[in-house]
C-alpha cells in the first residue's frame, strides 16, 4: 500500500518572480502592438528555412525553460513565418484579419480560464449574449438556439444532424440510421462545400445522400433542376429532407436563389438549411444587405464571426430556428452532470447545443469586437470590400492582358492572366500558377487559385479590414510584371 510522501515539496506552474513575468508581459505587449502596427511594412509571407523547420522537430522537452527565453525562441521561430492573414494584401483562403481587440479578448479568456460547457458563471451569460446578438443579425427570432463552434465546417454539420434528427421518421438518436423507414436526400449546387460531403459521411448517411444539383450560368442552384431532383427522389422511394443553400460559394461568392428555395422547402416540408459561412454576414452591410434577402427563413444556419467580423481564429455559430429540436439532437446529463437548484451547476449546460463537452471561451473576443466596434462599422467594412472587389474587377477588365472568368457577386473576383487568346488551358494553367506562387514567395499577396466551369483561373477573395485601393492597383501591376518576366524566360 503506497504511503503518503511526508513533508514533500510541493510545486505550482505558477512563476517564483511575478515581478519579472509582468516586465515580460510589457515587454510582450510593446512588441505585437509593433507586430501587428507595422504589418503592412513586412513580406506577406516567408518560406520557413530548413534551420526554422528542424528546430520544430526537436525532442520532447524534459526540464523547463525560463518564460523570457521561451518568448525570445518564438520571436524568431514563430512570428517570422505566419500564413499571413492579418497583412492587407492576404485575399488567398477567405477568412479574417483579425483585430488588436480580438487577440486581447483571446488572451484574457485565458486568463479567466472557463470552460464554456456550462455553469453559473458570466462566462456562459456572455455567450448566451453573443448568441442572442448573432440572432438578431440574422432576423432569427429569440425562440431560436445557437451555438459557438470550431468554424464554419462544424456549425454546418450541426445544422445537417438537426435536420437528419427532424425528418428521420425515427427516434434516430435511439435506433441509429439504420431503422428509418426510407434513405434520406439532402440537395446542394454543385458549387458547395467540401464539408458537407464531409457531414453526410460523419452522419452515416454516405455521400450519394448529398445530391449536386447543376448551378446555371450565374453560378447559382438552378431550380428547375432541384425541383426534377426532388420529384423523381420522391417516385423512387427516398425522402428529400433537406435542402442546403449556399450564401456566397468558395469559389465565386454566388448566392443560390434563397427566397425561393425557403418557399419551396415549405411545400415540400422540407429543412432549409444555409450554408452561410461567406456570405451570411452580409445581412448587416448597409448598402448590401439585400443580396442576403431570404436568409432569415432558414431553419438551421451557419455562419463565421472570424471571416468578416474578424474575429481571431476560432469562431463559427450555428443558429437554428427550433430550439427544442436543436437541443433534443444534442443533451445527454449523466449523472455526474444533473442539473441543481443552485450553485455552479444551476445553468443551463451549453454543450447541450453540439458535440463538445469542453467549450473553449469564445464568446469573449466575439463579445469584444461588437462592443469595440459596433455592428454598424463592422457592416461599413463589408460594403468597403465588395466595393474595393468592383473596383478589382473594373482595373481586370481595363487591362488586356488580364481576363475574368466570372462575375462579382459579393467580395470575390477570379481571373487569369491570358497574354494570348489561343493558349491552351494547361499552359494558362501554369503560367498562372506560377504568377500566384511568385507573388507569394516574394512576400507581395497572397491569393488562391481554383476552376471555375472548368477553366483554370486566380481568385482573389477581399476579406481584409486593411485593404485599400492603392493594394488593388499595386497587385494588378506586379501580376503584369511577373507575366512579362514569365513570358521571357520562355522565349
């Protein structure tokens, strides 16, 4: 039997020189104000050396290392090589640029140290707030539910398990997929995101249950072809339960028919489910709301605070309209979670709303950038990059040697650059690529590139607080100057 250790010492993670760890703590301060102040005066990005990589694989750490030593290793191994989404000209994966208020939140939700599973504590009341705000930027009504996730991917897949839950026709929280009367059909353009091929799997419902329906010229649901997709489901025994519509797709920001796809999932009784992870936001932009008309009809949604509200990573929501059901697909209370009179253990379990049990704070930096900023700003922003993405588009198009392949429909424009007309599209192909990775090795922007109606093209996507014309202009010049350099070495 193992006897206690007597008049042991005992330690703490805390530091021995408090003292010490707030000049660190100044010292920490002074240098990302500066990080983040002058990002606009550094490369975009840099290629981590081979001496930064190895570094990385160094072996486990036994014994500790002085904070102040540990910061100073990160300031050239870390802050150095970023993916580079907070410098003005990062318009490659849509996502943020985060904010100085943001990254505070972010810290003092350390610090504050609550788990968001639940619990009577502000922590959760602030989350509930969040929530409720989210909601009526969404003209969701206050009966709704909400949660904050991970991102977009998982705020979309707890939408699709509500409505699987819903239209199963069997308590398939007991009985499993296997028990319901007929396979069931969840429609989306063929323009939507790999997550929820990714959903129908995690579901059990395989990825035939998630049927593309072709986008028309505009890129959008065509729905002629949703509603001959949904009939002849129907003539072959399945059951057409859901219907995803994307507001504002990866690749060209295209809006599916909203309006008309809530009308015709009420007739069909079906779920309506937005997958609004670029565009959802919109519904708060002044001169641009209108294109999210519809959006409020949806029973189950999900959106991203850190694409264009700019909240640091991570902060999805998923909002859905019925409550009950929302909280009926997800609550479990074990014994050793029941629900008391008083206490910390008398709210309302936040993790009844998704999959995790653990929940970090995120609400706080969400919390912040409304409080810091306001709603109306943060819509101003959004306007400002759907008019700088017009104003992309007309300087594509004042330029010859510069094509597009699709119209701008919110903040994104593709392109390619196309000296000649009879190139073939494998050599566009490369010589656009290769425009796109030289531009990023020489730390100028970063964009992406993709394929839109099957033509290889760059696609700029301008979610960025920091952007401004004169980066617009910059850009459209240095991809010319590549190409000619390009077009050269060739010759």
């Amino acid at each position: 039997m193992n006897q206690p250790i007597q008049n042991a010492h005992e330690e703490t993670l805390d530091p021995q020189d408090w003292d010490a760890v707030e000049r660190l703590g100044l010292q920490i301060m002074r240098e990302a104000v500066a990080h983040v102040r002058d990002v606009r005066d550094r490369p975009i990005w840099r290629n981590p050396t081979e001496e930064i990589r190895a570094g990385f694989a160094a072996p486990l750490p036994r014994s500790g290392t002085a904070l102040e030593t540990v910061y100073g290793e990160l300031t050239e191994t870390l802050l150095p090589y970023p993916l580079g989404n907070i410098h003005p000209r990062y318009w490659m994966w849509y996502m943020g640029a985060g904010t100085f208020g943001g990254a505070l939140a972010d810290f003092l939700a350390a610090i504050d140290g609550s788990n968001l599973g639940g619990g009577n504590n502000a922590a959760a009341l602030m989350d509930n707030q969040v929530i409720a705000w989210l909601k009526q930027m969404m003209g969701f009504p206050e009966s709704a539910s909400g949660t904050l996730t991970s991102g977009g991917s998982m705020a979309n897949i707890i939408g699709l398990t509500v409505a699987r839950n819903a239209k199963a026709g069997v308590d398939i929280r007991e009985e499993g997929v296997a028990a319901m009367p007929q396979p069931l059909r969840y429609y989306a353009s063929d323009q939507v995101h790999s997550c929820h091929q990714k959903g129908m799997e995690l579901l059990g419902l395989g990825n035939k249950t998630l049927r593309r329906i072709p986008s028309g010229a505009d890129l959008r649901m065509d729905m002629a072809a949703l509603r001959d997709a949904i009939a002849e489901d129907r003539a072959a025994g399945y059951r057409p339960a859901c219907v995803i519509a994307t507001a504002g797709t990866v690749n060209t920001g295209a809006i599916d028919p909203l309006t008309e796809i809530a009308d015709l999932c009420a007739g069909e009784d079906m779920w309506f489910h937005v997958d609004g992870c670029i565009g959802a936001l919109i519904a708060i932009a002044p001169r641009y709301r209108h294109l999210m008309a519809g959006l409020e009809r949806a029973d189950s949604m999900a959106l991203d605070p850190h694409k264009l509200l700019h909240v640091p990573f991570e902060a999805g929501c998923a909002l859905v309209r019925d409550a009950d059901r929302h909280r009926g697909t997800f609550a479990v209370h074990p014994e050793y979670l029941e629900d008391k009179p008083r206490g910390i253990a008398s709210a309302e379990y936040l993790q009844d709303y998704g999959a995790q049990t653990s929940r970090g704070f995120r609400a706080l930096k969400v919390w912040m950038t409304l409080k810091e900023h306001g709603v109306d700003k943060l819509g101003r922003l959004i306007d400002q990059n759907i008019d700088q993405t017009h104003a992309l588009a007309a300087l594509i198009d004042a330029e010859p040697l510069l094509k597009r392949v699709s119209d701008v429909a919110v903040d994104i424009v593709c392109f390619r650059y196309e000296p000649e007309p009879r190139m073939s599209d494998e050599a566009l192909c490369d010589l656009n690529t290769e425009i796109m990775l030289r531009l990023q090795e020489e730390g100028i922007a970063a964009f992406s590139d993709t394929r839109v109606k099957g033509r290889h093209c760059l696609r700029v996507a301008i979610c960025n607080h920091r952007t401004t014309r004169t980066d617009l202009e910059l850009v459209v010049r240095e991809i010319c100057r590549i190409g000619a350099e390009l077009r050269a070495e060739t010759r």
